[in-house]
C-alpha cells in the first residue's frame, strides 16, 4: 500500500490500519462519521488501480482489511476529529466465511448510521484470462485447476455482492487512464450530488454492456451508415445529429424516455442508489447511439443530475 495518513501496523492478515486508542465510553458525533467506500469485484479486474485514483482523490485507503475490521476502522476515522473524513476500503475474495463477516459489517454499519458505497470492478472471462496470463501469475482461487477454473469460482462467490454493489464499472475494454477517469468522474467532485449518471454509447454487434442498469435501443431510427456523406463522421458531428433527430419519432423518443428517467431517477434517490449507467445501443455504435447519447445527457444534466458520457465503441469500427 502506498502512503496514507497517520501511523500504521500490520495485521495477522498483511492489512494496514491506523493505531490509537479509541475511548469506548466516549459518545462519537455523527457529524464526524466519515464517508466510507467498499471496493471489491473480480481479481485482475482494477481493484488497485480504483484504490490508488481515490487515494490520489485524498482518500484515507486501507488495502486488504479483513471485513471484520471495518467497523473499528470506520471507529477510529470518527474519532481522528476530522483527519479521516473519508475511507476507502478494498476487500478481494476468500472464501464463503469471509462474506458472512462482510454482510455483519454491512449490517453493523447500517444499525450505526454510517453511509457506506460499493464499488465494484467486472470484467468479462476473456479480458481477465488475458491480464492474468500476461503477468503469469495464477488465479487465487484456481488450485489446481485452470485461471478460468478461478475465474468460475470467484464469479459465484461474488454474484451476491456484485448485487449489492451501488456502482458496477466493466473494465473489460478499459485502460488503466479510462478507469481512473471513470473513478474520478464519480468521486472527484467535493460535494456528493444525489444522482451521478453515466450515459454510455455502444454497438450490439460488440455486444451488450455488463454494468449498464438500462438499456435504450436506437436501432428503430434510420441508419446514417447508408447515407455516403454522413458515413465517414459519428453522432458527434451536427450533420449526422440533425440527420438523426430529424427522423420520425426521434425527438418524441427523446421526449418520453428523458420522462421516463425522471420517474426512475426519483425511485433511485428514494432507495438510495447513488449511480445508474444508461446503455444507448444502435448496431455499431457510431451515428444514432452517439447522437442520440449526448441530447440524453444533456437532458438530465438540465435535471440536476451530474452526468459522465461515454462512447464505448465509437472508432471501433
């Protein structure tokens, strides 16, 4: 772990937490209850690489704490009077006991008021195969097995939590600079708005996004592939846009499903959720998904709703 706030000592389990000593008796403010985030997801899928952007985001991060600590950990941020307003805490797969001590920490820290986030990091079999067999290290949970042996098996273990998680970001096709970027858009902001969004493009012929919560289809519009002067250019490009929302049904489409949104995102806040990733596909992801993705975003950015937009597989092609 790299460098952090305060004094430091191992535990049995290679994690790094601070010392003190905390008063028992002493009541702590809820005002000083610091924010806590819960990094975890598939190994080789960017946990380190989140946890280093919030460090450098002037997160206090502890790095393979057993979840059973997280209690106290949050305990003595409360008590550093401010010096520890915000925790990030990252916590991988080993076995099914360590779940049981992580759902009686999430329990223990909802019976305490403490606001607390998941985050957590996906990628598909082939992507995470990939990054393991180019570092030629083996999967923790392989054995004797195959990586995608472990793979299988981590999947499983982590399909509750995965569930749970507020933010789910597919690194399959990230570099380590886009998803510090897709950290950064959600975290770097000092005030914590009531709903971030991510409005992603994507062509089905790449295949569906794994982290997107809902999936709009553009491909009821007329395609400008098939017109030879828009072809070369993408949805960013006025002429392809106004060739787009020019068609039938398109700005009604926009309309109503910007209406939509208004309704879900209420829903959202009342239950909490913090992120939603809106998946806008058309076949290759280049004319309508695009244009249509930056009028959508730009509707609910007019909402109040902070909005990150993402084209996945313009340029692709």
């Amino acid at each position: 772990m790299n460098e952090h706030h305060g004094q430091q000592e191992q535990t049995g389990d290679g994690a790094q937490v601070s010392t003190g000593t905390p008063n028992e008796k002493a009541p702590v403010p809820e005002a000083a209850i610091p924010e806590l985030v819960i990094i975890s997801g598939m190994s080789g899928a960017g946990r380190s690489t989140a946890a280093k952007c919030l460090e450098d985001l002037g997160w206090f991060v502890v790095d393979n704490l057993p979840p059973a600590l997280i209690p106290t950990m949050v305990e003595l941020g409360a008590r550093s009077q401010g010096n520890v307003a915000r925790i990030a805490v990252v916590v991988d797969v080993r076995g099914r006991r360590f779940f049981d001590n992580l759902r009686e920490s999430l329990a223990d820290l909802e019976a305490k008021n403490v606001t607390r986030r998941i985050v957590f990091l996906e990628s598909s079999d082939e992507a995470l195969v990939r990054r393991f067999e180019s570092v030629r290290r083996p999967h923790p949970l392989q054995g004797d097995g195959r990586i995608v042996d472990g793979i299988a098996a981590e999947r499983e273990l982590l399909r509750e939590l995965r569930g749970d998680a507020d933010l789910v970001i597919d690194t399959s096709s990230l570099n380590v600079h886009e998803l510090r970027a897709k950290m950064d858009a959600q975290f770097a902001g000092e005030e914590e708005p009531e709903l971030r969004a991510t409005v992603m493009s994507f062509g089905y012929k790449y295949g569906l996004p794994v982290d997107a919560d809902l999936v709009v289809d553009c491909r009821f519009l007329p395609n400008p592939h098939w017109v030879p002067e828009l072809r070369p250019y993408t949805g960013l490009n006025e002429e392809v846009s106004g060739y787009v929302f020019n068609q039938p049904g398109a700005k009604e489409f926009l309309d109503r499903y910007t209406e939509l949104l208004q309704l879900v995102a209420t829903g959202y806040r009342r239950e909490g959720k913090r992120y939603v990733t809106i998946a806008v596909g058309c076949t290759g992801g280049k004319h309508r998904s695009v244009a249509m993705s930056e009028r959508l975003a730009a509707r609910l950015a007019a909402e109040g709703v902070e909005t990150v937009v993402v084209h996945r597989d313009m340029g692709r092609e």
